[in-house]
C-alpha cells in the first residue's frame, strides 16, 4: 500500500480513465489530436501533460481538469478519491488492461 502523503501521478491516472473509457492509445491520440508517443510519455509519468493537452483529456473524458487532477492530490489513506482510484487500479490489473 502507497504512503497517504504520495501522489499516484497524473500518468497513471488518465491511463486508468483512458481504459475504463475503452480506449486503445491510436484512438485517443488520434481523437486529441497528439502523437501515440505523446499519450504513452504521459501515461508512463515520463512527462507531465502541458496544459493543452489537459483541455484535451478533460474534453474526451467529459470531466474538468480539476476533476481530473483531484484523484492525483494525496490524502487519508482513507479517503473517498482513494478509495476509488484502489477499485479503478484493482480492474485494471485483473483484466490485465
């Protein structure tokens, strides 16, 4: 379990809703406009989405950037956000997604 004062990394978080949304990387990328190397170098926290590209994910994601950026802030191990990025990661691992 990840410390309560550790943040997950906005990578690892528009990968978790790029997959619960059903979408291959090609698709999204194609959809935002990007380059596929552009999705995997943010979903991989090898660098951070510029602030376009946020507007981007927030457009096809249907949800504000605030929304968005709330389940990467830490918090109570407890608490609501985390409680529901655990299930989102825990389908994620079992489909092998």
């Amino acid at each position: 379990m990840s410390n309560a004062n550790e943040k997950v990394g906005v990578g690892k978080i528009l990968k978790s809703l790029r997959l619960v949304n059903d979408y291959y990387v090609i698709d999204l990328a194609d959809e935002m406009g990007v380059a596929m190397s552009d999705i995997i170098s943010i979903e991989t926290n090898q660098r951070q989405p510029t602030d376009e590209e946020m507007d981007k994910y927030s457009k096809v994601f249907k949800m504000s950037k605030a929304a968005i950026l709330m389940f990467d802030e830490p918090e109570e191990q407890d608490g609501l956000l985390h409680q529901v990025y655990n299930v989102l990661e825990r389908i994620i691992n079992r489909f092998d997604l």
